[in-house]
C-alpha cells in the first residue's frame, strides 16, 4: 500500500464484513476488492491447507539468545530482514543446544515466510539452503500441506497482489505494527486447477537457480583460496580484541589501531604473498557517487534508486526514483554491469565492506552515496577475478574491512580501497575460470526473480480473469 495521502469513501457493508474495524488500513490496502474478485473461484482457507506445528501457522518462540562465532557450535539464524537477502553467508549463529531444545525455530523447504512484526508483508519461499536453519519470531511460517496444496503454488498466490493486501489487512499495532498467525488462518486461497502445478513449478526452478548461483560463487571463492594459499577464515570477525607492533613507515599514514591489527596484517601478508599488486595498478577504477540533496519522483519520471541496503536483497525492484537533473552527465552515479558494488557506510561486523557483483538488473540504476563502485578495465584482472578476490574470501573482506575510518559511522575511503593489493599468482586462465563462474552465478539470480515474477504473474492473471 503507499503512505501517500489517500481519501477513500468505502459502503458501510464492509464496516460489518470486517467486524466493526475503523482503522483505515483494511480498506485502503485493497484487501475487500481483492477478496470480491476471489469470489470468482472456489476458495479454501488457508488453515484447512496447513499442517504442522500450531497448525502450521505459526511464529518462533520468544527466548534470551546465545550467539556464537564457529559453525561447528552454531546454527545459522535468520531475523525479518535476512529471510530477503540474496547472501545468507553472513548472518549470526545461534547455539545448537538453544535450537536443539527449540525444535520451532527450525526451518524446511517449501515454506512461505512472512515477516510479521515492523514492515509487515515482505515474503520469502524456503528454499533448499535455508533448511535446517532456525529462524526467529519476527517472521510467520507458513507450512503447507503438501497432499492438499502446492508448496510453490502458495507462495505465489500469497506473495501476489491478491494475497498480501489480504495478510496486511489483519495488521494492528500504532508505533510498531504486528500480525499473528490467527489473523491469516482464514485467508481464502482459490484453487485454480493446473496453474497452479504451472505456479509451483517456475518457484521451484527459481529456488533451483538461486542455490546453484549460491553454489557457484562458493565454489569462485573456494578456488581463489586453493591457488593463493588462502585459509577459508582468518577469524570469526572483522575486528577482535588484540594487540600487534607496526613498523614506524606504515604508520605514517593510518595511525589508527584497527588498520594495524594482526587479522588485517596477517590479511596483507598473504595478499603479499600472492604476488599482489594494488587495485589501481591492476586497472581498476573506483566510483563513488557525489553526496546532493535527493529529490525522488514517480517512475517515468526519474532513474531508478538504490542503497546500500537494497543491493543485497534477493529481488532487485527499485521503489524509488532519482531526479535526472540531479545526476549531472559524467554517470558517475551510474551502475554498470560487471561492476563490484561495496557498502562503504555502517558498522563494521555488517553490511560494510561486504560487496555484491552487478548483473544486468542492476545496470543502469543510480547508486547511493554508500556504494562503492569498483570497474575493472584490464583484460589481465576480469572482473569477475576482482570481485570473487573481494568479496568471495575473507583474505578480501578482512582488507577492506580495515580500511574503514570514523568513529561514529565509519566509512571506506575510496584511495584506501584501490591500495589493496589483488594477487596475481592465479594465471590468466585460472582468472578467466573464476570470471565465468561468478558471470554465470549472476546470470542465475536474475533467472530466479525473473521465473518467480513470472509465477506470480500467472496467478495474479488467472484470479483476474476469472471464469473467462
């Protein structure tokens, strides 16, 4: 639903069909129309499709977290905002023995996750590298009974315009708003015969070409290591507590003790090692967008937007929409394909110097002035060599993690950044190798979104056109 402004004269019938309810969110967000136009198809509610614990509807349990730093100790843990990333490499390990007395909080394929708590809505299918990872209670689960409903199919249907506005008409909550589970136990699902085997199908595909995307990127890193000589972690974090000794020359210019501490020293010598030379002379260029006032206008209008944040999400689906008088004509604020896009702006342990590989669905989009963009321009160092080294190995992360500066909200200056050095031990064939592989994880993830909006499409097209 937007936040504009919105007047809106609606029957008082629909006072009485949602019991009495004042609060205009039911009846702006479209959730009565969508419902008259389900009236067109045999429907079921969404509890009698459901099996599971609690029915299968149900959010995890509240409890005192313990986090820990080794995945042999540890499970991975998604909040509300993880569920939608596109990498789930990064995020918090919760204590086996904490998951294992909570068998709620563990998550299978073929679930429909639905945040319930802030932004209510947002959905995420479970696919097959989410199993077995525990989940917290600010996301829904929604467990379909596979003999009675398509797994792929449900998702489609809930995620589709029809069924969100239906989920989020049960939201109450003034500051922070929330849905429970018994608020959507009714939510009417029509049955729509063979499209939806055709629905569950392209979600499946869509899950298939995401893992092996994930797979792939895995497997670029994992090569930049073995022929480098590069552990697969240096340390559990970006920063720890330690002491080191730095010799006066390199002091001259970073004085700060987080530059010089012994991950980050250690991260340089094997850079070193590698016969690494600095970014800048390997022919890459670096891009940062210049800090103005944004003025954003409806689409058509404007170049699509993005954050730091919206480049590490699943869907690439700009909402906003920069002034193009603003952008000047040098495109430095532009996104190609190919590039590396790092988060220069945050905390160090989140999102800050991590990076993500540009496809084509982020080419042409205007950059956040928390962007980093890094072009490389030599045939010698393929891009897709620059951003596994980067990105797809801690030896990578950990450098530039280090160059960040401030102290409040730190940033990663972009000279310091082009000083990293990249190795060149790996031929140039062996670099081709990895290019190829992370060109081809990118072509995978844009065929995810693409074949998951083709199945809500479908959906969305059927429940319209009803018994024509």
């Amino acid at each position: 639903m937007s936040r504009k402004f919105q007047c809106k004269a609606i029957p008082s019938t629909w006072l009485e069909n949602n019991g009495r309810r004042l609060d205009c969110g039911p009846y702006m967000s479209g959730a009565v129309e969508a419902k008259e136009l389900l009236k067109k198809h045999r429907t079921e509610p969404l509890r009698d499709l459901t099996a599971g614990h609690n029915g299968g509807i149900f959010n995890g349990p509240r409890f005192p977290r313990t986090y820990v730093d080794d995945i042999t100790n540890g499970v991975p843990f998604l909040g509300s905002t993880d569920i939608l990333d596109a990498d789930l490499s990064y995020v918090s390990l919760l204590s086996k023995k904490q998951v294992g007395g909570n068998p709620a909080l563990v998550l299978d394929e073929g679930w429909t996750l639905i945040t319930c708590s802030g932004t209510i809505g947002r959905m995420a299918y479970a696919r097959s590298d989410m199993k077995g990872m525990a989940g917290s209670q600010h996301f829904m689960r929604v467990v379909p009974e596979v003999e009675e409903i398509h797994p792929g199919y449900l998702y489609a249907y809930l995620s589709s315009r029809f069924g969100v506005p239906i989920v989020m008409s049960g939201t109450y909550g003034a500051i922070i708003q929330h849905i429970e589970p018994h608020h959507i136990a009714d939510l009417p699902v029509p049955r729509l015969g063979e499209v939806e085997h055709k629905a569950h199908d392209l979600i499946r595909q869509a899950a298939i070409a995401h893992v092996e995307s994930i797979e792939l990127r895995k497997k670029a890193g994992a090569l930049v290591n073995e022929i480098c000589g590069f552990p697969k972690k240096l340390a559990p974090a970006a920063r720890m507590f330690a002491y080191s000794s730095a010799n006066s020359s390199s002091v001259l210019r970073r004085l700060d003790a987080t530059y010089h501490n012994p991950i980050a020293q250690k991260a340089e010598e094997l850079a070193k090692a590698a016969n690494g030379i600095a970014l800048s002379a390997a022919g890459v260029f670096g891009f940062e967008s210049n800090r103005m006032k944004q003025v954003f206008v409806e689409e058509g209008y404007g170049t699509p937007f993005i954050t730091s944040g919206g480049i590490f999400s699943k869907t690439i689906m700009p909402e906003r929409y920069l002034r193009n008088q603003l952008l000047g004509k040098d495109e430095s604020w532009r996104i190609n394909e190919y590039d590396t896009l790092i988060a220069r702006s945050g905390q160090v342990g989140g999102i800050i110097g991590r990076g993500v590989w540009a496809d084509t669905r982020l080419d042409g989009l205007a950059a956040s002035p928390h962007i980093l963009r890094l072009r490389p321009t030599s045939e010698e160092f393929p891009p897709g060599y620059v951003y596994a080294f980067l990105c797809l190995t801690d030896v990578g992360y950990q450098l530039l993690a280090r160059t960040a500066a401030g102290s409040s909200i730190p940033f990663l200056p972009l000279d310091a950044v082009l000083e990293i050095k990249i190795p060149t031990t790996p031929s140039l064939q062996q670099r081709q190798q990895i290019d190829a592989l992370v060109k081809r994880a990118g072509e995978l993830r844009k065929q995810s979104q693409e074949l998951e909006m083709e199945a809500v499409a479908l959906v969305e097209r059927t429940i319209e056109e009803g018994d024509r």
